[in-house]
C-alpha cells in the first residue's frame, strides 16, 4: 500500500475511500483512530492502482472547476424583522421559563 492523500480530515478520507471503492480499487485508511472525529488520516492505496487513483482525483478536479462558483453568489443577509422577531421571541420564552420558575416555588 502506497500514500495517495495525506492529512484530510475523517469525513474527507471516507469520501475518498467510498470513492475509489466504487471504482473497483482497494483502499486503507490509516490515522485518526479515535473514537471522535479528530485528527488527520491517510488515504493509501495498492501500489498498482496509485495511477489510476491519481488519474480520478485529476478528473474530479478538473469536474469541480467546471461547477457553478458559489463564491460569486450574493447572500442577502436576513431582513431587519428576523431579527426583531427572534429578539422578541427569546425575551418571551425567558419571561415565560423565569415566570414557571417563580410559580412553582
């Protein structure tokens, strides 16, 4: 087993792996043993499909350049009435809890 990717986070390891699983090659994970997912984590894979395996992350690559850029999209940020509306709705929902409290003693 030889290294294709190095220090990805867990999540991006699996995805890798669930990856080139689908495309029929063998794969091992190695690092981020804990029971959180912390740490980084290591992609390797038979030293006979390293090619194949570097030519399908290219080709994810060069895919996602072609994807929409969503850095580019404007975000409107929420109106001036959510903000009211939350403001008022924890103000009541504290009132409510410190009112039960007092009631119950």
């Amino acid at each position: 087993m030889v290294p294709l990717v190095c220090e990805l986070s867990s999540f991006e390891a699996q995805l890798l792996a669930a990856r080139l699983g689908a495309e029929g090659m063998v794969w091992e994970l190695r690092g981020g043993s804990s029971v959180y997912p912390v740490g980084w984590v290591d992609v390797l894979v038979d030293s006979r499909d390293l090619e194949r395996a570097r030519e399908l992350l290219l080709s994810d690559e060069v895919e996602a350049a072609f994807d929409e850029d969503w850095s580019e999209r404007s975000f409107e940020p929420p109106g001036r009435w959510a903000g009211f509306l939350f403001g008022t709705a924890l103000i009541v929902v504290t009132g409510t809890f410190l009112l039960v409290r007092l009631l119950a003693l």
